[in-house]
C-alpha cells in the first residue's frame, strides 16, 4: 500500500460511506508471520475506521501510523 492509498483509504474512512465488513483479511496484521493479503481501498478504510475511530468522533493517529507501517508491505491493494 501506498502513502496515496493510505490517505484514500483514510478519506473514505472518515466519508458516511457504508463499509462491507471484512475485517477478518486483517486479522494478526501485526504479527511477523502475517503474510500479505490483497484487498481493495474500502477494506483498509474498514480496519482504519474499526482500529481508529474513537467514540468522541476524534481520530487515535498511534493506531493509524501502526495500521501505515504494517499495511505498507502487508496490504495488496486491487
């Protein structure tokens, strides 16, 4: 994944757009031996909205600049 994609992805996260769920691809993206998973923008923005959308509306940038590090070589965008 891409700085460009990141910051889509972060966009439609924040949009009222309705986001399938498919936060099991992410499942253990933290882990070393997590391997690569191809998904689409909409998928990031779901594990990005689900990781770091706090219930004050606000935004926990630790969580976003984890799921950045991580997503770089981990998230196959298509």
């Amino acid at each position: 994944m891409t700085k460009p994609e990141l910051a889509k992805a972060f966009d439609i996260a924040k949009s009222d757009k309705e986001l399938v769920d498919n936060l099991h691809l992410f499942n253990g993206f933290g882990l070393k031996d997590f391997q690569p998973v191809y998904c689409t923008l909409d998928d990031v923005a779901k594990i990005i909205r689900y990781q770091c959308q706090q219930m004050n509306g606000g935004w926990d940038m630790e969580a976003f600049q984890d799921i950045a590090f991580f997503g770089k070589k981990r998230f196959m965008i298509v």
